[in-house]
C-alpha cells in the first residue's frame, strides 16, 4: 500500500526449513512482483543476493480490499483535502488512525491544516459504514496473506519436527514453559 520500491528478504529460512517448511521463493516474487532473497541473518547467508536484489527494487503489488473499502478510499484520495495523500495513508485515515496525521504534520502548519481536512473528510466516509473500516481492512489484509501463504508454502510430511524442536515449542510457550524449566 505504500507504493515504495521493496526487495524482501525471507530471513530464518534455515529455521522454517529445519521445522518442514519450504518457501517457493520464485512464486512468492512472483506473487508479490518484488524481488525475494532468502537469508539467515545470524551467519550472514544470503547477504550478497540481497545487496545484488536492491537495483531491482520495485512497488509491491497492492492488497484490493473489498468494494465498500476500495470505494472510499478513492473517494478519500480524489478529494482537494486528502492533497497529495498516499493510499497508505487513505486507508490509514479510513481506519481512524489519527496518529498518521500528527506524524506527517509535525512541525509543518501547511501539512497539519492539509491532513486535518483530510481526516475530516475520511470521519464523514467513516460514518457510512456498517462495520468499522479497520476491521475490513485487517480482514483484507489477512485474507491476502492467507492466499499468499498458500501460493508459495508447503510443509513436508516426512520433515516433520523431532523431538528436540517439539520441545523448543513447547518450553517457549507461557504455562509449560515454565513447568518444563523448574
């Protein structure tokens, strides 16, 4: 949603790999339309490919929210008071984050007086909608990162955890963490 040119780097593959999971790095570059470069960060794999990737940074391709978001927020956009608002910050707006408008109008009095007509006119589509726009916005977004998910992630069978990552689960989670270590 921000429109900047991204590389992504999947780092702790080794780790999804060790637990049965395979990432189609082709697939998810595909998916997403930005370059993708596995890492392990701790040994510094992978580090060169990432530094090779950043010339080919591209936009990510958008999430589409559904009709009622999509509709507002170009409302939101074309309208003189959202001025030159991105759609990250529509929908940040639509969403009711005012905390978007005081970091971008800091110390700047043209831009406090831009983005507070901005989120005014974003209040006023906010009315309009019978469930609050956050929700279908994050709804959006897991739903896209669901179908993402499943694109390009598969799991092994035959990869399947011992007994040692069985166990590092386990002693990381809250209540039997603390049993298996007293």
């Amino acid at each position: 949603d921000l429109g900047a040119p991204m590389v992504l780097a999947l780092n702790m593959s080794d780790e999804s790999e060790s637990r049965g999971y395979r990432c189609d790095t082709r697939r998810l570059s595909a998916v997403l339309g930005i370059p993708v470069v596995e890492t392990v960060a701790t040994i510094g794999e992978g580090m060169e490919k990432l530094k090779a990737a950043l010339p080919h940074a591209t936009p990510a391709r958008r999430v589409e929210y559904c009709s009622e978001i999509e509709s507002a927020l170009r409302r939101l956009l074309e309208s003189p008071a959202a001025g030159n608002a991105n759609r990250l910050i529509g929908l940040a707006l639509l969403s009711g984050d005012e905390g978007v408008c005081e970091f971008l109008s800091t110390g700047l009095h043209a831009a406090r007086e831009r983005m507070a007509g901005a989120l005014a006119r974003a209040q006023e589509l906010r009315r309009a909608f019978v469930r609050p726009p956050e929700l279908l916005v994050h709804a959006g977004r897991e739903s896209w990162a669901m179908e993402v998910v499943g694109e390009v992630q598969t799991r092994s069978q035959a990869d399947r955890p011992g007994w040692i990552q069985s166990f590092d689960k386990w002693s990381m989670r809250g209540l039997p963490g603390y049993a298996m270590v007293a």
